[in-house]
C-alpha cells in the first residue's frame, strides 16, 4: 500500500506552488509509490476580484509596509520559482474567491484528477492571470486538467462540495495549521515550503515506520499565512 501525503493548500497561495514542486521533486527521488491527496484550504475567504490595485500594492497594503518593499518580495519569489520551475507574473493575477476553485478539486479527487487540475490552476493564476472567480473562466481550466464539462457546470451551479470543503478547513484548524502549504507525511507534519531535500528525509523516514496518523510539526518554512500573502 502507497504512503499517503496530504496537503493543506490554496491555489492563490506562491509558496503553495513552490511546495507542489518540491514535493514532486522528492518524490520522484523517493522511487516509491506515494499517494498524495490535497486539501482546501481559503486564505483569503473574503478576497473579490473587483480590486484595482496591482499585486505589490495589494501586499503592501495588507502588511503596511512600503511598495518598494513588497515589489523587492515579489522578485525574489519570482526568482524562487524561477528554481523550481515555476513562472510568476504577479502583474496578471487577478484577486478572487477560491472557494470554488477548491470545490473543483474536490470532484477531482472524485475523479483521480486532483493533481493534475492543481497544477492548471496554479498556472492559470500565477502564470495566466486567469480569474478563478469567473465560472466561464474556471470552468474551462478545468475541462483543460481533464474535469468533464458538465460535471463541472454542475457542480458550479450547486453547493456541492461546499461541506468537503468546511470539513477540510476544520481539519485543518484542528492539526493546529495557520499557514499553507502543509503536508502531513505519515504521523509528521511539516510546515511551509520545505527544501525538497528535507522532504525526501521525511518521506524516507515515515515509510520506514508507516504509521499514518499526525503527530508532530518538525519545522517551518516559507508559508502564506492567514493574514495574507
């Protein structure tokens, strides 16, 4: 039986898609089957794309620190990305709700789709400028990641979903996580955007114990937060 990894993230989250890449990376070096199973997780349940502020101005502002500044975060992410494979143009995403965004990978998960609709939403946002708020829009990244359009179209037009979604965010409150990425590998918890080396070592050494429940947090990484990234 594969081990399983589970991961708390948010499709507006940069650290999210750096960990999605790393995790893969470790993986890959691991050699061994693992199953990886996302989770919702909403930093921002109140974020609207009617904003007419730019990417830097909207960190800015939610920090209170110079634009100057938030620009300077926002090259340096871009260079970590740049790493890791990973393309940001801040300068096209687009504010919005990502709830349905997660309802969507919750039918993936249905459908054995979860990690391929993940990885089209983290592009369609951070590289596209896609608004994932826009059903029209969302639906089509969808369709692209393999979803079936109907399905999607109902889903969208239902709160299907919505409960998946409530129940992963609870479970979430519950492990004591207040910033995403999160990975539950085994009866470890490890916090943030952790080097793909480090995650290697804890997949190594839940496999050889296999004991899947959580335990413990072993270290804190790059992350966003609850009050914004």
């Amino acid at each position: 039986m594969a081990l399983t990894v589970h991961v708390w993230s948010d499709v507006a989250c940069p650290w999210c898609f750096v960990g999605k890449r790393r995790l893969e990376t470790a993986v890959e070096r691991f050699g061994e089957a693992v199953d990886v199973e996302w989770h919702s997780f909403e930093l921002d349940p109140s974020r609207g794309s009617k904003n007419d502020l730019g990417y830097a101005e909207r960190l800015a502002k939610k920090y209170g620190f110079p634009l100057s500044r938030a620009q300077g975060m926002l090259v340096q992410m871009t260079q970590t990305g740049q790493k890791d494979g990973i393309v940001f143009d801040f300068g096209k995403a687009v504010p919005a709700s990502t709830f349905d965004a997660h309802r969507l990978i919750q039918l993936a998960g249905d459908r054995s789709l979860q990690n391929q609709l993940e990885e089209r939403l983290f592009k369609a946002y951070f590289s596209e400028g896609v608004d994932l708020g826009d059903h029209a829009q969302l639906t089509r990244v969808a369709v692209e990641a393999g979803l079936d359009a109907d399905e999607v179209a109902a889903v969208l037009a239902s709160d299907q979903y919505a409960d998946e979604v409530a129940a992963d965010k609870a479970a979430a409150r519950e492990l004591g996580v207040s910033g995403v990425p999160f990975f539950v590998i085994g009866r470890y918890g490890v916090s943030g955007a952790q080097p793909t080396e480090y995650l290697l070592q804890v997949l190594d050494r839940a496999n050889a114990e296999y004991v899947p429940e959580p335990e413990a947090s072993l270290a804190e990484g790059a992350q966003c937060g609850l009050d914004g990234c």
